[in-house]
C-alpha cells in the first residue's frame, strides 16, 4: 500500500463514526522479526499462517511477527467501575458483572462484560468459570472499597474464600465456601449451612488459593491484544479476520471486533519481552531511598510514554538501577526504544547503557525529559547475559523516570 492510498484510507475511515461501516479487518503496520514494516491488512488463519495484504501480498507464521498497529482505530480508554482478576494474573476492567448459575455440564460462570468506548458501546460478554476466577470487585459509588480487599488479594487463604458485602448499608466480611450463583444471588455455605446474598450487594470476592483451578498457559506463540478502550487480553491468538479471536489462559476465547483493535504483541520462541524474564538487581538509592523497577508501567502512572506515544510493554528504572539477565537461549539481537518518560521531573537527567557478557553495546548520556526517543538495535550474537543500566545524570535524581520501552530478545 503506498502513501498515499493509506493516507486516502485513513481519511475515509476516520471521516466515519465507529463501527459504522460494521466490523472491518485489521489494517495498519505490521512489524516482523527481520525488522521489516508493512502496510496492509493484517490477517491470521485458525492454524497461525499470518497474512499481510498491501502493495504485495505476504503469508509468514504467527512467530514471525512482532506487532501490528492500527492505521484505523482510535485509543480511547475508558474507565469501568469493576474489576476481574483471573487466576492466570490478568486482570480484566469490567462495565458489568452478572453471576450464570451451574446447568448440566457447565460449572457457574461470572459474566464479565468489557468496557467500550464512547462510539463502541461494551457489548462483548466474556463468561468465565468460577473456578478461573482469583477475585472480584463490585465498584460503585454506592459499593466503596473494602478496607481490607487489597490485602486479602495478596494473601488469600488456602481453602476458604473471603466475602465482603454491604448488609444494612454497613461493610461486612466472612470466611465461606463460594458454590456458585443463583437468579441473581450469590450461593455459599458457612459453618455448614447454605445461604444466599443479593449479588448487587457484593462488594468484592477474594477466592481461596485452592477453591478453584490453576490455568493452562496457552503455547507460543502468545498474543497481547489491546482494544480501543484500553482492555488488554492476552493468551493465543485464534484467527484474525473481521473478528479478533483469543484464547485466554483460562481456555475461554474472547471474541471482539477487529474494528476495537488498537494494536497486538507477539511473543514467540524467536522473541521475549524483557518483562516476561526475571533479572538480577542491584540498585543504588537516591536520597536513601530505592525506587523499585516497574514492568509494563511508570512510577507515574500506568504505561510508558515516550514523545508523546504510549508503550504497552518495557521497564521504567530509576537511577542507580542495574538489571543483570541470563538469556533463555541463544539471541541474535535486543531491541527497544529508550529515554525519559514524558511525565518525569522537568530536571530529570540520566544515562542509559546495554552490555552484555561485559561489553557496552549502547550508551546514551544525558538523557532529559522531551528529547526525542532513541531506538537501541544491538547484536547479541554467541552472548548470554545482557545488562540494562541507568545512571545518575548532572542533576542526581529529580524524577528520572527512565523507560526502556518494547525491550525484547529477538532470534532470527
């Protein structure tokens, strides 16, 4: 696709309100692993043969691919009042809950429906086991927080669940037995005797770490897909045609127009993001104070945001940070984008460095907020260990919030 008929088509489509012309094929920029950037409509079968349609036509497998990017579909992230999180360690916003009772064959199930956009109403329902499901949270402005939630989530008991509920318009929380739902009820038992509540009177959920069932990781090649609402699913990636298709580590499959898309991440065999391998840490506070190193996130809040473009995937660092990985494999290259992060410190100062087995590959000195990202593509040829380090700049530590965004180990 040349130029200029993507930029005709990017005028035709945005001239129009969303989802007006029904559900659309993917079209945007594929990025592969050789480092090839194609124009075109982005397709991939039920059996993860990957197709891409612009001046030529393309086929190449799934694992091939790094990314794709829409020309076409709008970011518009929307806030939804509720909250999923599965025993996978994805969390999921939620525009409604609803609980379906247990019927032959089919074990109760949480009905989740995905936040939409202000043109895209949310009208895809994921119906997930509740055995799949970690925690909940029913939000609200009538339906506050529990005091203890976030606790309970990060220590959950082993056997019993944790319920929290309004009763009487006061905050009450109990140790039951979760047995599923009714017509429009939770079901559980306590101290052996079975009892109902009205489920819009739920506040929050914390299951137990045995009360349901660990999930199945999906094979690589593995699929991040984000939506315009800024829902992130990931797993494997089904088909993608005029719907997006994807398996969930649950074994669910979420099924969402294509037209929501916004943009998807491959991670295959022959690619791992830097925030799916765990490194050595060694730090050195500013002012006597640790930072900790985020994944995927900024001290100041959630992504990574360089020249005013946000980043899905990466690590943010505060000076003096060192980040020591051992390889899972034989690489060929590491790849990113690095600098500052658009809502640093109006001092922030710092320099950036990638070695590794010992040798400096990349420096970047004195990096400040508003300098334009530079992108980092160096050899890892017959190496096994790669080091990210940030540095104190001239000013110590002012806000240096130092992002090392689509960090990935690429092998051709």
């Amino acid at each position: 696709m040349s130029q200029f008929a993507a930029g005709v088509l990017w005028l035709l489509v945005n001239a129009l309100p969303a989802g007006a012309l029904g559900a659309q094929s993917a079209v945007g920029r594929t990025t592969t692993l050789d480092g090839r950037v194609l124009d075109g409509t982005f397709t991939v079968a039920e059996e993860g043969a990957a197709r891409v349609v612009g001046e030529l036509a393309l086929d190449l497998p799934l694992s091939a691919v790094v990314s794709f990017e829409s020309a076409t579909v709008r970011s518009e992230p929307n806030t939804a009042p509720h909250r999923v999180w599965l025993r996978s360690g994805l969390e999921l916003p939620a525009l409604t809950l609803a609980g379906r009772p247990a019927t032959p064959g089919q074990p109760a199930a949480l009905l989740v429906t995905l936040p939409g956009t202000s043109t895209l109403p949310g009208t895809t329902v994921v119906e997930l086991p509740l055995g799949a499901v970690a925690a909940f949270r029913q939000g609200g402005t009538e339906r506050p927080e529990p005091s203890s939630f976030v606790a309970d989530r990060a220590d959950p008991p082993s056997n019993q669940d944790l319920l929290h509920v309004l009763k009487d318009g006061k905050p009450v929380r109990s140790s039951v037995a979760v047995t599923g739902f009714g017509a429009g009820t939770l079901d559980f038992e306590l101290r052996g005797k079975e009892y109902d509540f009205p489920f819009e009177g739920v506040t929050g959920v914390v299951f137990g770490k045995n009360t349901g069932f660990a999930a199945d990781r999906q094979p690589r090649p593995r699929s991040t897909v984000t939506l315009a609402s800024g829902v992130r699913l990931e797993g494997r990636l089904v088909s993608l045609d005029n719907r997006c298709r994807l398996r969930l580590d649950e074994g669910v499959v979420v099924d969402v127009p294509s037209d929501t898309v916004v943009r998807i991440d491959v991670a295959s065999d022959q690619l791992r993001w830097l925030g799916e391998l765990t490194p050595k840490v060694e730090q050195v506070p500013a002012f006597d104070r640790v930072w900790p190193w985020l994944v995927d996130r900024c001290h100041a809040g959630p992504g990574l945001v360089l020249g005013g473009k946000v980043f899905a995937r990466g690590v943010c660092l505060v000076p003096r940070t060192r980040l020591t990985y051992e390889l899972p494999g034989a690489f060929d290259w590491f790849e990113a984008v690095v600098g500052i992060d658009d809502r640093a410190g109006p001092q922030a100062h710092a320099d950036f460095r990638v070695l590794a087995d010992g040798q400096e590959l990349f420096v970047a000195r004195g990096r400040t907020r508003g300098m334009p990202p530079e992108t980092v593509h160096v050899s890892l040829a017959g190496k096994r260990t790669l080091v990210i380090e940030v540095d104190f700049g001239k000013n110590y530590d002012l806000g240096d919030y130092c992002v090392v965004a689509d960090a990935r180990v690429v092998r051709l």
